[in-house]
C-alpha cells in the first residue's frame, strides 16, 4: 500500500469506529474441537427465508474450518458478556480450550457453543461465502432462532472499546 492508500485506512477506521456495532459471538464445533470468535459484523440479510452475515478475516482459523464445517451459532451479547467477547476477540489465543470459563450451552442443530449471556442465539447452516478484501463475509440460512433474556441490556462496540448498553 502506498502512504495515501494506508491513510486511507487509517481514516476508514476511525470513521467507522464512531458506528456502534452489536457485539456477538459466532461459534463453530469442528469434531471435538470448539472454535470461537467476537464478531462486530453481523447483520440480517432476510426473513423468508431467515438468513443472516457476519464477515471474519481471511486468515483466521474459523475461515479455515468453515471450508469443512457448514454449521455455526451465534449468540448476541448481552451487557455482561464484556470478558467473554474481550478474550473471545484476543489474537493468537489457543485453539484448544477457547471457551474455558465462558459458560455457554450447545446448539441442537450446529453443536457449535451458545454463550449464556446473550440476548439471543441464532443457529446456522452456510449458504455461501464471498471474498471482501482482507475479510470473507459468511451467509447462513437460519436453523433456529432462540431469543434469550430480556432487561441484559447489550453490548456494543463503540470508538475501539466494548460498552455495555
């Protein structure tokens, strides 16, 4: 990239830093291994059918496995979830024994971990999967939809930190 092309990125990111985004976890079980990560990018793409996106970096190890796994969860974060999604969102962390200490439950469709402190869980199976530059954005048809508690509140990504709501 040229110094014009990266100060453009720079730019991006601090614009874009000031939307607050929703904070969820999108999960994954591969055999016995569980693999998860904190995800801002998730959005609703339709209701008939009900379908929904979230987009994870090209070289991360859920990409990797997506390729062999066609079922995943997430869960929508509720207002205490801030440890869970922090540790969930770490760089290089292990992928053996990611959700030790983040009390979760298992999908009946996906498998996959549903965090317990979220305002909802939403299992999925791929649709498809399309290249975004350094990211690929995942499509999945809903299997099922569980909302979870209410008065939570939610946690949101806002300017470069995680907030209750």
């Amino acid at each position: 990239m040229s110094g014009s092309d990266e100060e453009l990125v720079e730019r991006y990111r601090a614009t874009i830093g000031r939307h607050a985004a929703g904070v969820s976890v999108v999960a994954l079980r591969h055999g016995s291994l569980d693999l998860a990560m904190t995800a801002t990018a998730v959005a609703s793409v339709s209701l008939r059918p009900p379908m929904v996106l979230f987009c994870v970096h090209t070289d991360a190890r859920m990409r990797e496995v997506l390729d062999e796994v066609d079922t995943w969860a997430v869960s929508l974060l509720d207002g205490t979830a801030g440890v869970a999604a922090d540790r969930l969102a770490a760089p290089g962390r292990p992928a053996f024994g990611q959700l030790i200490g983040v009390p979760h439950h298992r999908g009946d469709h996906s498998g996959a971990a549903l965090v317990d402190a979220a305002q909802g869980w939403l299992e999925c199976r791929t649709a498809w999967v399309r290249n975004a530059g350094d990211h690929d954005v995942v499509v999945g048809e809903v299997l099922d939809a569980v909302p979870g508690r209410t008065g939570t509140g939610a946690l949101v990504h806002h300017l470069g930190r995680l907030r209750p709501l």
